[in-house]
C-alpha cells in the first residue's frame, strides 16, 4: 500500500495487479473494462518518477498549450518496470511508455493492448561499464553479471544482446535497485549496468564517469512506445482523443528540435529540482541524446510515433528465439499507425515559428549546442 501511495494515484483505487492483468480488492476479483475519456486521461511512466528530461514532449507540449481543453495528467508509477503495462490493461491508467520487452511481457500475458506512437525509434539501451573495463567485441560480455534497476528490465538487455549475438543464458542478472544501481556499479558491484540515452548525462551529474556500449550506435532494435488497450482503438471518440493527444506530443518533440534549450527549460520550470542537479550544459546533453532516440531517421519515417514494422518484428522474433514469449508475436496486430497521420496533421511551420519566438534564460542560451551534439558519443567504447 505504500508504494502504491506514493507512486502518486492516490486517489484512484488501491489495487494489487496481477501480471495477467487481473485486480484484486477488497470487493472481489474481476478483469477491469476501459473506461470512456471523460475523466482525466492518465499518461503513467515505467520508471517511478518524472523528474527526468525524456518526457519533454509533453511538458513543452503543456507550456504551449498544444494539448488544447484535453484533461490530461502525468503519473509516475510504481518503480517497477512492468507497472506500466499492468495498470492501462486494468484500466488504472489510460497509456503507458513501456521498453519493447515489457510490452511483449504484457501480450505474453494476455494484456489486449496495442502499441500505438513509436517513440524511441532507435534503441535508446545501452550497457554501462566502469572506465578501463569496456569490452572491445560486446560478446566478451559472456559469464559476466549485469546489474538492473528492476528485475523487470532483464526482458529489455536479453533480446539486445541476443542480437549480437550473445549467448545470454550465460548472463548473470543482479537487481542492484532504483535508483542505485548505477552507484552499484560504480562501487565496483557486477560488471556492467543497463543504462540508456538521457540516462548517460543525468549520472554524469551525479559524479558516476562511466564508458558505453551504446545500443543506439549498435542495436537494430526498437525502444519505449505508448501503448493503450486495443478496445480504445474501435471506438471512434476515443481514437479522436488519442489522435489530439499524441498531437500534443509530436509538437513539442517538432519544437524542441527546433530550439533545445526552450525545451530544456520547459522540464527545468516544471522540476527546478531536476534543473539545480543537472544545469544547463547537462540538460542539454541529456535532451540531445533523447531526441536522437526519438526522432530516429524522418527520412524513412511518416511522422512522429511511427512504427518500422520490421524492426518491431525482428525484437518480437528473437524474444521468442530466446524464450521470452512461447511464440513469436506479430508486430502488425500489436502495433498500428493507425493514429500517426492524425498525430502529425498539424502547422509544422507554426511550431517552428514559435520554437524560434521563445524566450530562453541566458546560462541556457549560452551553451554551444552544436559542441554538445559534436561529443555527445564521446563516451561509446
């Protein structure tokens, strides 16, 4: 119950969710039904906070007024990594942003939820290492002990590796805690941690220097999406909402590549806790790696949130081949695009104006952000 409250849905019920999906409370057991939008829509993080700079897209999204009259909320969740999935499959929130392997995990489990925006359209996981221990070919990483936030993240570094071709019955998986594992690392505790874009700066600021393997340099798989339960989808009010939404997202994201440091100092304003620890030249560093994850490559893109329906399959197919599902999912009956067209059908050319006409504090101004762009792989081994 203390997790639960302080996981910020205090005021929804208190449930215990099970992995299949199933709530349990004082008045029974039942499978939840989605409910009709006309309360707040609940937006719930995989991470336990939202004091991070890779929802930006919402938070310039909020400051701009792109979201409109829609009654939109941010929950951080619970810290554990599968929460996001469990509580839109129990109608407790209304969209999650899982890693691809908890999404499998949730179909696995007999969750009906669809993906429905791509956004880390390059795989934005990464396998942090102390200085001077990096392997030179990632297959040495064989035998060796990777520590995770969350047992829950396993489904996520199994499948990268796999793709390399890692024999990853051979990895030895410690749950060092959120969100101490890197600390964990850094003590000397296991020989690798799990890490990912953004992530690399905000333990910079900590006083955590580690080297990485980078999987947006390496991996050929797809990252974090927003996912919705699939019966959202038949029903056109709903699909109307979604598509205004995501449009909220898709132009902040179209805003902040336009002007990175407003959209740093959009986060910063809404958490100055977040802005005092990292400082402007972090920050920046941080969105920086977020949106070269998110973007991925527009050319061969038909929007924001788009999904390369191949890539999808090629994480579904080794998920399978390493037995994390019994058998492969396909990727176009869980993930759509059905929502994209309506998601981008917006005045590019008016975000870019008003990117161009904000107002940003003079630190932030004062940062070469083509200096940050230029280093920011400087720490890939």
């Amino acid at each position: 119950m203390k997790r639960f409250m302080n996981s910020g849905l205090t005021r929804r019920r208190m449930l215990q969710v099970t992995a299949g999906g199933v709530v349990v409370s004082g008045l029974g057991m039942g499978r939840a039904t989605a409910e009709p939008y006309d309360g707040t829509f609940t937006w719930i993080s995989p991470r336990g906070t939202l004091e991070v700079l890779d929802d930006y897209g919402f938070w310039v999204g909020k400051k701009m007024g792109y979201f409109g009259d829609l009654d939109v909320e941010m929950q951080p969740g619970p810290s554990d990594g599968t929460a996001t999935v469990k509580f839109v499959a129990v109608g407790q929130a209304d969209m999650g942003f899982p890693s691809p392997g908890v999404f499998s995990f949730a179909i696995e489990n007999g969750m009906d939820l669809k993906s429905v925006f791509h956004m880390g359209a390059r795989d934005t996981f990464s396998l942090a290492f102390r200085k001077g221990e990096g392997p030179s070919d990632i297959k040495d990483i064989e035998g060796k002990t990777i520590l995770l936030g969350s047992a829950a993240w396993q489904p996520i570094v199994d499948p990268m590796l796999a793709a390399q071709g890692v024999d990853v019955s051979t990895i030895t998986y410690v749950e060092a805690g959120w969100p101490t594992w890197g600390t964990a690392l850094s003590a000397g505790q296991g020989d690798a941690a799990l890490a990912w874009e953004g992530l690399r700066a905000e333990w910079i600021a900590s006083g955590l220097e580690f080297e990485y393997w980078l999987g947006v340099q390496n991996s050929p798989l797809p990252a974090n999406t927003f996912v919705t339960r699939a019966a959202d989808l038949e029903d056109p009010d709903k699909v109307a909402f979604l598509e205004q939404y995501l449009m909220g997202w898709a132009k902040g994201m179209e805003f902040a590549e336009a002007n990175p440091a407003a959209a740093v100092q959009a986060v910063f304003e809404q958490f100055p806790t977040l802005g005092s620890n990292l400082g402007p030249e972090l920050g920046l560093m941080s969105i920086l790696q977020q949106m070269n994850v998110f973007r991925g490559d527009m050319s061969k893109r038909e929007g924001w949130g788009w999904h390369d329906m191949d890539s999808w399959q090629t994480f579904f197919d080794l998920s399978a081949q390493i037995g994390q599902n019994a058998k492969p999912i396909q990727a176009a009956e869980v993930c759509t695009n059905q929502l994209i067209a309506g998601a981008n059908a917006f005045d590019h050319d008016q975000v870019k104006a008003d990117a161009a006409a904000a107002e940003v504090n003079a630190d932030l101004a004062a940062v070469d952000v083509e200096a940050l762009k230029a280093s920011m792989f400087d720490q890939a081994i």
